[in-house]
C-alpha cells in the first residue's frame, strides 16, 4: 500500500473529524456536527502494521504528550480524552477535558503505567472546561503541573499545581497564573533557569489577545499576508508559580529572516510549542493545525528567533498533531499521538510509542513518516 494512501486518510479524517481549535470564520468551514459527519468514507480500521508504532497504552484515550525524564524515569503528562457527548463545534467542545493522569514509562520500549488522576477540574477553584494539553516540570524536589483550562467566563488561561511525586496529586494554586493565557504550555529548563511557553491559535484563542487585551470577539487572523501570530515565551519566577516578566512573541522567521506569514499554513505556528537544546542549537518545534504537521525552527536563544527548517512529522490519523521531543540515554526521542484506537475520531486520541530522531550534520532533522509503506512481514508459524 502507498504512502498516497495514507495521505488519503489523513486528509479525509482531518476534513471529518474535527479540531482542537478554531473560532476562526473563513477557513476551513466549520464541519457538519459529528452526528452528520460522512464518516463512512474513512475506512473502519487500518491494518495496525501499518502504522510506524503502536499506541503505548489503550486503557483511557490520552494525547497531546509531553514527555520528560525525572529521577531516571520518563514521565508523561498529556490529556485525557474523554467523550463527553458534546457535539463537535468551530471552538473545540468536544475536546472536553476534565483531569490528568501521568504515564510512567520504564525506559524506551518498556513497560507503561496509568497513574490515577493527579488533579481534577473540580478542584481547581477558577477552573470552568476543558482541561487541554499540560506540561511539567521538577525543580527542589517538587513538581510542577502546568494546564490550560477556560475559566468561567470561557477565557482559556494557564495555572500550576504542585505536588511531591511525578504521578502527583497536584494541588493547584487558587487562582490562575497571572498575564498567562491562551493554552499549550509548554515548560523548558536551560542553564538553571525555566521558560513557559504557550500559545494556539483558533480555539486556543491566541488570536483574542493580539491587541494585548482579551478581546472575546476578536476571531480574526491577520490577513494572508501579514505575520502570523506568534507562540509566547516568559520566564518563570523562582518558586515556578508565576511568570517574572511579560510574555514576549517568540519570533519565527523565513530563510530570508523575514517572519512567516499568516497565510503560510504549511509553515506558520498554530498550537503546541516545544523548546529542546541539541548540541549547542535552540530548537521550537510546533503543530501547523489546520495543515497537520509537526515543524520546527531553530535558533541561538530560548527567546528566538528561530529559523524555520522544516518538518519532523507528517499528518497523522486525525486531525491533531501535538509532540514533544526528549533525551532518553543519548537518544532523542519524539512523542506523538494519532486517533488509531478510535479509528480516527479526533477527540478520542492515543499516545504512541516514541520514536527516536535522527539529525543530520547540519543540526536539521530527518522528516517522520507516521505511516510505513513497507511494514515488516509477519511472523511465521512456529512449526
Ligand atoms: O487536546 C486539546 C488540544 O488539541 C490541545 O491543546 C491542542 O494542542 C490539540 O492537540
């Protein structure tokens, strides 16, 4: 089978199975609700074989994984899909969150445990929906949770919760991280310091700032030709629960060292920000949204700019694609999600098993497949 074929998939599951985000009015139309959708056309199920790896765990539906070693033992903190019954919409409500549970990994390969819920929506006093993609970080012995959450006034903000142990519970702080907003946080650790970084466009609402005020019919993106919005990037105060300073753009410019454009699709920042270091180069990779990939960008700074470079994933089953990328004994490896166990509904993801990176001399990354052309053969019965 081709890999065009894939393609076709993907494609048909991005145009029916519906988004994280959006709220944007012009492009693509809002889809039929998911009662409608032509769901038919996308096969029931894709031989497993196919798929470059498998899901690491199907007890829960999980997603958006951001992966991290800490006390020698990766640690993953994504979200938690759920079907909540809530009819897809051009906002996302479908993706209705409510808690996190950590996933332990004993190393590549090994053995991966659920841990149970390490902090819920109800305890989280300002919290209203919708509990999307987190991140983590450990410093003193302490760990950190940091989540996106809309408030009760459906404003999509940031919070932390603190907790003793990688599988929690977190006890989140009373009220959310001040001048943080939008969602996708994203934490990395450079030289003792910590920077939160954070943004989506659409349904992650990046878009109702751009004036530097919450504006809650702000949907427009700048036109085709402008900048495309921008992740943000601050760093964190030394007790980790705030922000020490104002969120700046994290800039992303072209081969020219001119910024992406807002109608460059294929290339402009939509959700999903991660910052990881290799040999001395600043790396942000990031989901181009409506376009499915996983890019990246490099740069000298954890502030930017970073210079586009290209792709390190190509669309998955589903229309999400959300990553993170870590150094597990000397290797890199990416973390990705696609909709396998649910043969393609949207909201209803699953992590995988990582795959390791390779790089190029140059610093560049070698572009994953998701799909594989030629699976292995299976294994002859034992006569
Ligand atoms: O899981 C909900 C949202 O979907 C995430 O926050 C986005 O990055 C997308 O993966």
């Amino acid at each position: 089978m081709q890999r065009s074929f894939f393609v076709a998939i993907t494609s048909i599951a991005a145009s029916t199975a519906f988004i994280a985000g959006c709220g944007k009015k012009e492009e693509p139309p809002p889809p039929p609700p998911a009662a409608e959708a032509p769901k038919a056309e996308v096969p029931k199920t894709i031989d497993p074989a196919r798929f470059l790896t498998q899901p690491l765990v199907s007890e829960i539906f999980t997603a958006d994984p951001s992966a991290h070693v800490f006390n020698g033992k990766i640690w993953i903190y994504g979200s938690h899909d759920i079907d909540a019954g809530i009819p897809q919409d051009d906002l996302g409500s479908h993706f209705a969150m409510r808690d996190y549970q950590p996933i332990e990994l004993d190393g590549i390969g090994g053995k991966a445990t659920v841990h149970p819920v390490a902090l819920d929506i109800k305890d989280v006093p300002w919290a209203g929906r919708q509990m999307w993609a987190p991140d983590a970080a450990e410093k003193g012995g302490k760990y950190y949770l940091y989540f996106p959450v809309k408030d009760k006034q459906d404003v999509f903000r940031l919070g932390v919760a603190v907790g003793d142990n990688p599988a929690g519970p977190f006890k989140a702080q009373p009220e959310l991280m001040k001048q943080t907003f939008s969602m996708d946080p994203a934490v990395y650790k450079d030289g003792g310091k910590y920077y939160l970084y954070f943004g989506g466009i659409w349904g992650g609402q990046l878009q109702r700032w751009k004036s530097g005020e919450y504006k809650a019919d702000d949907e427009a993106q700048p036109a085709d030709g402008e900048p495309a919005l921008l992740p943000k990037v601050a760093r964190l105060q030394d007790d980790m629960l705030e922000v020490a300073e104002k969120p700046k753009d994290v800039q992303i410019l072209d081969e020219n060292g001119k910024p992406l454009l807002a109608g460059d699709h294929d290339r402009r920042f939509f959700e999903a920000p991660w910052v990881h270091k290799y040999k001395g180069n600043y790396y942000l990779s990031y989901s181009t949204g409506d376009t499915h990939f996983i890019v990246y960008a490099m740069g000298k700074s954890p502030y930017g700019p970073f210079t586009y470079k290209g792709r390190i994933l190509e669309p998955v089953l589903g229309w999400t694609n959300h990553h993170s990328i870590v150094e597990v004994d000397d290797k890199w490896y990416l973390f990705y999600h696609d909709s396998q166990v649910s043969n393609g509904d949207t909201h209803l993801r699953n992590i995988k098993q990582p795959v390791e990176i390779k790089y190029n001399e140059d610093g560049t990354i070698v572009t994953i497949d998701p799909f594989q052309e030629d699976p292995p053969a299976p294994a002859a019965p034992a006569s």
